[in-house]
C-alpha cells in the first residue's frame, strides 16, 4: 500500500472539499439574504453523487466538442432550491437564514470530524513509520 | 471557490449591510429635519442591494454569471422614498406654510428600527459564516501537526 494513494484519506479529503464547498453556498445565499429576487443555492447530492459513481465506473462524460466546458465538480453541483417556493418573500428572495445556519452547522462538524480523522490517520502512519 | 472567497463574499454583505445601517442611521437623525439644502423637508433614503462579483479571476466571473454561479453582494443604487412628507398643524413654526402646516420628512421610525433590526441580524450571519470558514481553516491548517 502506498502511503500517498491512501483511499481513506482520498475520501476524507474529499469530504473537506465538500464541506467547504457547502459553507461557500451558505456565505452566498447569507450576503444576499436582502437581495431582491435572488433565489438561494444548495449543494446538490445526487449530482455530486452521480459524478463520483461515474469516475468509479469509468463512465464520466466525454466531450464531443473542444468548446464545451468541462464537467469540473464545482459548477454542476450548486442547484437552485427547489423546495423553498413556500417561503419565498414578496421581493421573490427564496433565502431562509434559519435553513443556512442548520447547514452551515452540518459542514463545519462534518469538516471538523474528518479532519480529526485525517489526523488520526496521519499520526497513525506516523507512528508505524517511526 | 476556496476559503478566502468565502471571506470576500462574507465581506461583501457585511459591508452592504452596513451600508444599510448608515443610511438607516441618516434617516433616523434626520427624522424631523425640515430644511434641506434642495428646500423642503428631508425626504427617506433606502438602500437596493444586487448580486455582485467578488473575485477577479476569469473562472468564477464566468460560473458566477451562469445559473449556478456563487455571488456576493453589494448596493446597486440608494433610492429616495418618493412618499409625501407628513403635515403637522404648527402655526408658529418658521417653516409652517401659509395654512400653518408645516412639512415633515416621510419617516416612519418604528419602520426604521425594524430595519435596523434586519440590518444587524444579517449583519452577524455574515460575521457568524466568516468565522465558521475561518475555524475550518485553522483546522486545516492543524491538519499535519
């Protein structure tokens, strides 16, 4: 096994992009929390999710044209709300700070327990090293 | 999108927000003001904020003007609240009209302390997020140690 080509600590890494990621939609959706008309962003799971299990499986879309842009993992993946209709405000601001706050929540503990484990892990080859 | 453009997003609407609470602050003082240097009362300011670019580099500016794109915010224009000044009998004030009246700013102050309410809520969600991003940060960065 090599040390660097780790697959736990692959996806525990990527479990910190994620998660930043998620805290960057929630800063967005925040500062335009007064912004009329803007509709509030989410992280879309099934998107992400297909695309990880497609570069599993050797299936991840090619480009038939050198003037398409490529499906990079950060402009595919921030979807409009769709379930947030209900609480849109007068001036058509779909933001909910209550919903952002509970999320911002769930990344910052999500990035906190997988960087503790990446430590962990770190230590741990650390220590068989030594 | 990394860390520090969560920070200049977080910056962005802090800094709109209280731009917000100046001109909130304005109106507030200037909630009897009866003359101005255009003549006639003080007449209400409010703000209208808009999404904005907060990062120069060519990538983000072209996913942030797509659909998906992640965006702060800044203040497009300050508008004037173009709603008649309020009337009141004061026959012996200097600036009363022929009939006694004189003319008041359109200044609702409840209106504007909930306002105030709003600016500074949002105002700490931003400072809450940019201090969320910046322990995740500092987690990171203990990553190795």
């Amino acid at each position: 096994m090599e040390i660097a080509d780790n697959p736990i600590l692959k996806v525990l890494g990527r479990v910190l992009d994620v998660s930043s990621r998620r805290a960057s939609i929630v800063a967005a959706n925040v500062a335009n929390v007064d912004t009329p008309g803007y509709k509030a962003k989410s992280f879309d799971f099934d998107a992400a999710l297909a695309a990880c299990e497609e570069r599993q499986i050797g299936m991840a879309p090619t480009r038939t044209h050198p003037g398409h842009l490529a499906m990079s993992l950060t402009s595919t993946q921030v979807v409009e709300r769709e379930d947030d209709s209900a609480s849109e405000r007068n001036d058509g601001n779909t933001v909910d700070i209550e919903r952002e706050m509970a999320d911002l929540l769930e990344a910052e503990l999500m990035f906190a327990a997988s960087s503790r484990l990446i430590a962990k892990k770190i230590e741990m080859l650390r220590a068989s090293i030594s | 999108m990394s860390i520090f453009d969560i920070l200049d997003v977080g910056s962005s609407g802090l800094a709109a927000q209280r731009m917000r609470q100046e001109i909130i602050s304005s109106n507030i003082a200037n909630a009897s003001t009866t003359r101005t240097p255009g003549g006639g009362p003080y007449v209400r300011k409010d703000v209208v904020f808009e999404t904005a670019n907060v990062t120069s580099k060519f990538g983000e500016v072209l996913s942030a003007l797509t659909q998906n794109g992640l965006r702060g915010v800044q203040v497009s224009e300050i508008l004037q609240d173009n709603r008649p000044p309020q009337r009141r009998f004061q026959p012996n004030h200097p600036d009363a009209d022929a009939d006694g009246y004189v003319r008041y700013p359109n200044v609702n102050i409840i209106a504007e302390m909930v306002n105030m309410v709003e600016a500074t809520r949002s105002y700490e969600a931003n400072l809450t997020i940019m201090n969320a991003s910046k322990s995740m940060a500092l987690r990171a960065i203990e990553l190795g140690k």
